[in-house]
C-alpha cells in the first residue's frame, strides 16, 4: 500500500479503480521497409480503428455532452477520410520505404504547418483538427492505448498531471468518482471544477501519476488530502465509514436548504454559487443557493472548435435566467488567459499570461466577440434578474469603454425592436490591488463589487497560484488580504452599493467568520459548499465577528489571524 499527500481540493471520500488521463509515449523510430504493400495496409487499418473509435466516442459524447461538443468528433472523422491527407501518406510508403509512423508525422507535419500559416481563421482551426487526429492513428500504429475520458463507462478515480477545462468538460459525473493530480491548488481549474461537480478530489501530490497505474485501486480522501494506493481490506471498510458519516453530515445540512442564511442576531447574508454551464443549475437548487454570484462563461468557449453563436450563447443564459426564477444571477463577462486558453483563437504566446491580454483587456482588444457576448446577454435579460460584471478591471477607464460597449449593443436592440431590462446592474471583479485601492472611486460608477480573491491574493503577494513552490504565500488570511477587502465593502457600502465575493476564500470555513464581520453582502461559492456555510453562518453572532475583524486586520501575520478565528468561533 502506498500513501500520497496532497491539497484537499474537494470535499469527500471516493474509492474506486484508477483511470490514468496521462499522454502515452508516441515516440517511434524512422524504419526503411521491404513490403510497402503491407505498409500501406497496416496504415488503412490504423485509420480504420481510429474511425470506429471517434465513431464511439462522438455518439457517447452526444449522450453525455450534446450535439455542439460532439460535433469536433465529426470534424475529425472527416480528416480521417480525407484523401488529400491519406494519398500523401501512402504515396510516400510507397515511393521511400518507410514506415507509416514516419510517412503519416511528415505529410501531417506539412499539412500543420501550412494550415497554421493562412490567413482565414476556419482554414487555421484545422491544423488542430489534423494534430489531434494524426496523434489517435500513430497511437494505433504503435499499438498504445489514447485516453478517452468522454468513453468511460465504469467507476473510476481519474490520476491526471493536471485536468484542463476541457478534459473536465468530457467527464461523466454518473462514472467519475473523484481525481488526483501531480499539481494544482485549492484554487486551480481543476479544483474548482471538482467542487462544481461535486466529486472528492486531492490536487498537488506531486508525484500520482508516477505511483498510480491504470486499474490500481485508490482511495481519494477530500477531507485530509490524502491518496492511498492499493490500500488494505481494513483501511477500505474504515473509509466507507468515514463516508458514511460524512454523508450523514450532509443530510444534516441538508435540512437547511429552505432557511434563510441569518446570523444568531438576526443578520441576513447571500449564500449563492458559483457554475460553469446550465447543468449546473441542479446543484445550485438541491444545496438551497438564493442565486448565482459567479456564471463562468467561458466554458461556453471550451471544448468547442469555434466561438459560439451569439444563439447560442443566448439559449445557455436564459436557460440559467429562467431556471432560478427571479433570483439573482451575476454573470462574469468572458474571462479567457492565464490558464485559460482557447486555441482556435490562436492567440500569441506571452511571456507571463496571467500579467497579460486576459478577461476585459481581451475583451477590449476582440470587440466582436464582446459585442456578440454582450447582445445575448442583453437579450436574455428579460427572463431573469440578471447582472453583468466585468472582469480583471485595472482602471476606471478600462470599465468606462466596457460599459460604453454594453450601452451601444443595448441601443442597437432597442432599434432592431428587441426588449432589454431596464434593471440591469453593472459591476466589476475586484481582483487588482490598485483597483481594491481606488474602490471608493469606482464605487461611485459601479452598481456592485465582487472581489475575485483566488486572483487578488496572487497579484497582492507577488505569487503565482499555480507554482508549488510559492504556494506558502498564497494566504486568504493575510491581515494585508484583509485590509484590501475592508476597504472595497466599506468603499461600496459608503456609496449605497453591495459587496460580494466569488472566490474560493468565500467558502472557506476559515475566513467566513471574518468576512462576515468585515461586512460581506453575498458569498458567492460552489454549490455543494452552501449548506455547510449557511450551518456555520447560523452559529455565529454578527456583533462578536465584527469584533474579531477589528481585531485580525491590525495583527502581523496569517498563523495570528488563524488562531484568533479559531478562538473566537470556539466560542459560539
């Protein structure tokens, strides 16, 4: 039996076989051949597979995903049967002698190469189309197995280097039953989306995909962050307690899920989630969320080919509008950099991308795909409370020309004869010191503030959230945290507006206490944490945390912030 220690991402004990999401070895010799005839028949039938396994996949895929994910698998079986691609290849067999590996990587090379190089971006989307697709037939002509986690079928912990959002976007929720990564934080996508999904996950093990192999029986503990590879009889039976009793803990919970979220002295806050897509709605519902403070949508760009239609972004925004029936939805404009790529965009490599071209400065620079955003936002606003914020705002100009934007699409509706809510608020991230700093200059032209702390707490303490190690400096409880937070409630609240918050810090057990006292309005975080921080919520006075708010942003250090919440809500 071997034991890992990670980060608990995610809350919950998951046993289950391992299902390793990792990149085969696709590495080959360049061989001279004697039968090119045998040759060319190897290669037709690697395509032949490979077309019968995108054949699977896409119908699973429509299944699981729906028809707009599953048409990439369609775009791939068309290069399958492309005998522009395919004549090269054999051609070459045939006339050098070599082998399929050597003749299919050098023709689809070229082809890359000169796709990437046009100047019509459809032309250019292609070029991903062939890499993807010349990967699954060299796998075949090598006789190695590609991951496919859109075709799982069976209960698994998945063990992955790290999950983007779009492998997470082809995950059965009904077979995954939790994961494990080498990296990552509390913090990271594929946290988040772990949270979302409401499946235990342990990220940052450093080492899972070194020490798990496919078929392993492993057990992920959400609560410790601890991994245990092939563990005894005994330890199995004691974790399936311990999930029993934690599932017991839920229905506890469970049975706050139509009471209001108010403090012993009668204080009243937001609890509301945070989602990704529609389906994530149910979630929302079932853990008594008053709303959304958080609809991420970028992930209406992922796991696509090519930007959505202004439709169908319109579709997904009225499907979450409608489905929370007059509670408010707050709606992050398309934060897309960092580590959140689309790469169908083809957008230029920078040196350091979270400081670069991301979320409003994009925006800014790709105003079509803005406007488009912005006019089915617009159009769906009539079936719900909906409120847009920007994100990654640095200046007051930057919100100024975004909202100018959102106005000039607004009056563009108008003429076409289209209705838009005339109750809209505008809001912004708040996730830049500077704009923490000047947050009573903003508070004056905003409608609302959500800070945005996973981002904050990076930018603040000069540490990158996704590096190991500096991840000692990524502190929610840092008294200079605090302050920033202080100064943006008590700058919004001056001006009549509200405050929320859409980081993870939100549902931390830890920092709810104080953020209560510093004056939250709305905590806005992953559904499945709601009851849990409602419960905690309900025990607490609001006059005792004011107090132990006062008190922690004048102290010096994290570990002092800590012991003073501990203290204090031992009490209650």
């Amino acid at each position: 039996m071997t034991f890992l220690h990670g980060i608990a991402a995610s809350n919950g004990i998951a046993i289950a076989k391992a299902y390793r999401l990792v990149e085969p070895d696709l590495s080959f010799k360049n061989i001279t051949i004697e039968d090119a005839t045998a040759e060319v028949d190897r290669f037709r039938k690697a395509i032949e597979k490979s077309k019968s396994e995108l054949e699977a996949i896409r119908d699973q895929a429509k299944v699981n995903l729906g028809a707009d994910k599953a048409a990439i698998f369609e775009a791939h079986l068309l290069v399958l049967s492309d005998p522009e691609l395919n004549g090269p290849i054999e051609d070459k067999i045939q006339s050098e002698k070599v082998n399929a590996e050597s003749a299919l990587k050098d023709t689809a090379d070229m082809f890359i190469m000169m796709f990437e190089q046009m100047d019509n971006e459809y032309m250019r989307e292609r070029a991903a189309d062939i890499r993807d697709v010349t990967k699954r037939v060299l796998a075949h002509l090598l006789g190695v197995e590609l991951p496919t986690p859109s075709m799982i079928t069976e209960e698994v912990i998945i063990v992955a280097e790290d999950l983007t959002p779009s492998d997470t976007a082809q995950l059965n929720r009904q077979y995954v039953l939790g994961f494990t990564t080498n990296i990552g934080g509390r913090t990271s996508h594929s946290a988040i989306m772990a949270r979302s999904m409401e499946i235990p996950a342990v990220v940052g093990t450093k080492n899972a995909t070194e020490e798990i192999n496919n078929g392993d029986l492993v057990i992920v503990d959400g609560l410790k962050g601890e991994v245990h590879i092939n563990p005894t009889a005994e330890l199995v039976e004691q974790y399936r307690q311990v999930h029993k009793e934690y599932e017991n803990q839920k229905s506890e919970w469970a049975k706050l899920v139509n009471e209001p979220t108010v403090t012993m002295d009668d204080h009243h806050v937001e609890l509301v989630a945070n989602i990704g897509t529609p389906k994530d709605l149910k979630g929302v519902l079932e853990n008594g969320g008053e709303g959304v403070g958080l609809y991420r949508t970028e992930f209406l760009y992922m796991g696509r080919e090519q930007l959505p239609t202004e439709t169908e972004q319109f579709e997904s925004y009225k499907a979450v509008l409608e489905g929370l029936k007059g509670k408010p939805v707050v709606v992050r404009t398309l934060d897309i950099g960092g580590d959140k790529e689309l790469p169908y965009l083809d957008l230029p490599k920078e040196m350091n991308p979270f400081l670069g071209v991301r979320a409003i400065r994009l925006c800014l620079e790709e105003q079509e795909i803005f406007r488009t955003q912005l006019r089915a936002l617009l159009r769906a606003s009539n079936y719900g409370n909906l409120k847009i914020m920007f994100p990654m705002i640095a200046t007051l100009d930057e919100f100024r020309e975004a909202k100018a934007i959102l106005e000039e699409e607004r009056q563009r509706l108008l003429v076409e004869g289209q209705k838009v809510s005339e109750s809209i608020e505008i809001g912004i991230m708040v996730e830049i010191p500077s704009t923490a700093i000047l947050a009573d200059q903003f508070a004056k032209e905003v409608d609302f503030f959500s800070i945005g702390t996973n981002d904050l707490i990076q930018y603040t303490m000069a540490a990158d959230r996704m590096n190991q190690r500096v991840s000692y400096l990524y502190q929610p409880y840092n008294p200079a945290i605090l302050r920033l937070v202080k100064m943006v409630i008590d700058a919004a609240h001056a001006e009549g507006k509200w405050t929320g918050m859409c980081g993870e810090m939100a549902g931390d057990e830890t920092a709810i206490p104080v953020l209560l006292g510093l004056g939250l309005d709305e905590f806005s975080m992953s559904a499945t944490s709601i009851l849990q921080a409602r419960s905690l919520i309900r025990n607490l006075k609001k006059s005792d945390m004011e107090k132990l708010a006062l008190e922690v942003i004048n102290m010096q250090t994290t570990s002092q912030v800590i012991d003073a919440i501990n203290a204090a809500t031992t009490k209650n």
